[in-house]
C-alpha cells in the first residue's frame, strides 16, 4: 500500500464554477510572473553549484488542479482569485487568495525535499499529531498528497495560513516584556512536546495512511487515544541516497540510532571516488570507512551506558526553530498565534536534539548557569564603536539567559540533556557528518572518549586505540580541517551568504561573483608561503566556478 492523499471539507457545500488557470494572476515579489517562472526557482542564485542547485528546486504541476481543490476546501469555498510565490528551501510555497477575501497556503515539494513521499506525509502527521495533543498553535492541514499520482502532478500539502504576523518583522522594536513572555510560551511548549513519551527514534506518520510494508511502531494509547499515529522511518535528505534496507526504520534502542548512523556514512564514503576527496584531511575512503566501523563497536558501549540514557529518550522537537517560523498576533505582539515549518521534525535522542534557537542564541563568551549577564570592568573607556558592540552582546546574553532560566525552570530534563558532556553529542553529530565533513571530527571525538574511558564511567576498557604515529596524524589533518572552517567562516562572513552560496535575487550576483574571486586573491596572499595556490582553492568553499 502506498501512502494516501487526503482532503478535508469542513462544510459539504456545491462546488463553484472554476476560473481557468490562465485566468489567475501569478506573481512573486510584487510583479506579475508566468507559469514556467512559477516552477522555477527564482528566489536568487549560488556561488557553488548554481544551475545544480536551481535544478533541484524547480517543479512543474498542474497550476489549474492544485487551484480546484483550494477551491473546494477549508471552512468556506470559493474560486482561487491570486497566487503568489513565496518560495522555500525545499518547497515552492504558494500564498493562494480566493475571491471570498480568505486565504491558503500551499507547499509543493521539490526534488530535494528528501525521502520522496515521506518526507510529506510525516510533515503533515506531525502538524497534524502537534495539533492534537499539545497547546503549540499550527495551521490546519485541508488536503495533502505524499505522491506524484494525483491530478497535480506533485507531492502537495494545503493548509490553513498561520494568522498574524512573522516575528522577525517586529522583533527588534517590541518591548522587552513581550519578549521575555514569547520565551516563556516558547519554553513551555518545547517542555510539553519534549515530556511525550515516544517509543523509538523516528519519524511520525499517520498509521492509516503508511504502507504494510514498512517497519513501523504503533503510538500506545496513552501518547495517541486516537490510534492514529505511529513512528517509522526518517524523511530525511540525508537518508535519500542510501539503500532501502539502510533507511529503514525505526530506530528501537540508542544502540540502532548510531549505528544506523554510521551504517550510512560508511555507504556514502564507499561510493564516492578517491578524486572527490579534494583536501588532505578527509584522508582515504578506506580510512573513513575503518573510522566507522570503529564507531559501530562504540555504539554497543554507549547503548547501554546509564549516564548516556538517561539524557536519550526519544524526543520530537522542532527542527530549526527560527524568527519567520513564529507568527505573533498584529494586536499583542507578546502572543505566538501559530509555529510553522515542521518538515524534517523527527523523534531523536534528546541530548540531539537540544538547541538555542537562532535568535536566542547567546554571544561567544557567554556564562551559563545562573549568573547574570553584566558589562565588561572596562566598559566606560571603550570608544563608541566598541560601546555598540558590547551593549548588542549584553542584550543577546539577557535574552539567551531568559530562555536558559525559562528551560531550566519548565523543562529541566532537557536543560540537563543540554548540559552533559558535550564530547557524546558530537561524537554522534561527526559520525553522521563524516561523508560532509570528513573523518577529522569523529576521530577527534574517538581520541577524547579513549583518552576519558574511565572519567566518563563507561564499563571495562576501551575497544580501540591509536597509535602514537596515528595521533600524530590527526593532529596534522585535523589542523588543516580547522583551517578549511576557517576558510568557509571568512567567506560566509564577507559574501554574507550561507554553506550553499545562496544569494538573494535583490543583490547583484555578477557583483557578488567579483567578490568571491576577490576575498579569494585576498586569503591565498594571507596564506602565501604556508600552502600552494591549489591547496588554498580546494579549501575555499566557492571555488569551483571560478
């Protein structure tokens, strides 16, 4: 069986006449656009890859279908007037306005959108599971479709538009007392998400819709009195390239969760050729993969390790919690009225899953624990420009202490999680990152739990070891991974871009192209002498189109 699209009437009401689809006004950042531009991914360009990454993002579907079910959905129905393009990272998003004034939203998955088909229907589950059994305010969900077997032509999600206005339009001016009452709703939502007691590691799907075939595990009635709900395999990116058998889920024990991890990782460095290894620290693939395999046995360890346990329980967490993904009431600004963006939510070990959200995040010499934020000894004879930067961290580090305090206060589980030892949570971050990253961090993570085996209270001695030629290694090639981040940190920096390159379409791209090659001549005359001017390219993350 194969997932099931569905469509929600809330009124039985006698369908209108449709407009045709030619008839409907398209447009994208205020100007009129046509269909072809409606596919395409117009929300700017990239440094690295550009065509590829366009590629990626563009979609045809039939524009006429898609109108005539938001017609005929929500809680009134009337012919579809206006669509404009909103565009995402992973999904063209669709504000779609119907004659009768009422607005929808719809999302239609792109190529890289992840595990195809899943990546949907868990999206929908979750806002859907969300909804139902927390107080966290997300849209409503009136039709969806997890295949390209409909009259669209594309996975598709319609659902309700989140009501008020993104935070990140009126963050910076509201006062601190909305603020501070936005982080306490946030913490207690994030406590009462975190406090459901979910069986494995995965992704949630609506039981009624997942195919036989897959493994799945059934929600019990005490997290889902429904019996709508259960936890099977993860949607994904990272898991879109790997065999059928290596995907699967879900994950029952700790144990499963890294070693699926490592499994995966080990498949992706095996098919990648040595040319591709373009800087000398990611080493051979026979290397990465022995790395990996190491990892595996430390996996059985660590599953088992009390310390690590009680920190692990499968937790569903938003993803990537940012500004434009909180709505807030136009009249009381301190109110959330909807969250949105669930897609790739999955249910992990809750040491994994614990974040600052972005604008939350605290300054570089932040102190936890409860001390309070306070200035310098030297503030008063620091110039004016020195003064400015100062006060924005001391602002930063009030917010991220009101949010540190709120989670200690109203989810002091995950404010422990957070605060174990890091060296476990990046251990399990390098493993997945090896075939990104290179093996760099996960040996450095390795070394750290053999040299602390007995420190760290785990059971016996340590299944591995490195030889002191080894250790001399890593160092050697952990140095030239640090100064590739130093490299890709100075470039996202000056470009002002992200790790893809992107570059908003209101910027002049063959400008920021001069610049790349630029800020490029700039770094390989800093490091004149010390490496040659190949060794430099490689390391520099947008150099390959220039």
């Amino acid at each position: 069986m194969s997932f099931l699209s569905r469509s929600r009437r809330l009124f039985t009401l006698k369908p209108l006449p449709l407009r045709p689809s030619e008839s409907i006004s398209l447009i994208c950042r205020g100007k009129s656009i046509t269909q072809d531009e409606l596919f395409q991914f117009t929300n700017g360009r990239f440094l690295t890859r550009d065509k590829q990454q366009r590629d990626a993002r563009y979609v045809n579907f039939d524009l006429g279908a898609l109108c005539a079910i938001a017609a005929s959905i929500g809680p009134s129905i009337s012919r579809v007037r206006e669509v404009e393009k909103l565009e995402g990272g992973f999904s063209k998003v669709l504000r779609i306005q119907r004659e009768n004034g009422t607005e929808l939203i719809a999302k239609i998955s792109c190529p890289n959108a992840g595990l195809a088909k899943y990546a949907t229907a868990s999206e929908v589950a979750v806002l859907e599971y969300v909804r139902e059994y927390t107080d966290i305010p997300v849209p409503s969900i009136y039709s969806w479709s997890a295949g390209a077997s409909n009259p669209v032509g594309a996975e598709y999600i319609i659902m309700e538009k989140a009501p008020g206005v993104q935070l990140f339009r009126v963050w910076d001016q509201i006062e601190e007392r909305s603020k501070l009452a936005i982080i306490e709703q946030l913490a207690k939502w994030e406590s009462q998400l975190m406090s459901i007691e979910f069986p494995t590691y995965g992704c949630v799907y609506s039981r009624h819709s997942f195919p036989d075939s897959d493994r799945k595990t059934d929600l019990s009635t005490d997290i889902d009195r429904s019996g709508s709900y259960c936890v099977g395999r993860s949607g994904d990116p990272t898991w879109s390239t790997v065999p059928w058998d290596l995907a699967s889920g879900p994950r029952l024990s700790l144990t499963e969760f890294g070693t699926a991890l490592a499994k995966r990782e080990i498949y992706r460095v095996s098919r990648e050729s040595e040319s591709a290894h373009v800087v000398d620290h990611r080493g051979t693939a026979a290397e990465q993969i022995l790395l990996l395999e190491t990892t595996v046995e430390l996996m059985k360890i660590l599953g088992s390790h009390s310390d690590l346990l009680c920190h692990s329980k499968p937790t569903l967490c938003h993803p990537d919690l940012h500004l434009g993904d909180i709505f807030v009431s136009e009249d009381d600004p301190s109110k959330i009225s909807a969250i949105i963006d669930w897609r790739f939510a999955q249910i992990a070990p809750m040491f994994l899953q614990l974040r600052w959200p972005g604008f939350l995040a605290p300054p570089k010499d932040y102190t936890a624990g409860i001390v309070s934020p306070k200035f310098p000894d030297d503030y008063e004879d620091m110039d004016d420009d020195e003064m400015k930067l100062v006060e924005y961290d001391f602002k930063q580090a009030t917010i991220a202490k009101a949010y540190e305090v709120r989670s200690h206060l109203d989810n002091k589980d995950a404010y422990d999680a957070m605060n174990m030892p890091r060296g476990y949570r990046e251990l399990f971050i390098g493993c997945g990152e090896t075939w990104a990253e290179g093996p760099a961090p996960l040996r450095k993570c390795l070394i750290e739990v053999l040299n602390f085996w007995h420190d760290l209270n785990l059971p016996g001695e340590c299944p591995y070891a490195f030889s002191p030629e080894e250790i001399q290694k890593h160092a050697k090639q952990f140095e030239q991974y640090r100064e590739q981040h130093r490299a890709r940190e100075f470039a996202l920096e000056y470009l002002d871009t992200d790790a893809d390159g992107w570059i908003p379409p209101e910027v002049d791209f063959a400008k920021k192209q001069q610049q790349n090659r630029t800020l490029l001549a700039l770094y390989v005359d800093r490091m004149s002498g010390q490496k040659s001017r190949e060794e430099m390219r490689k390391l520099w993350p947008f150099s390959e189109e220039i």
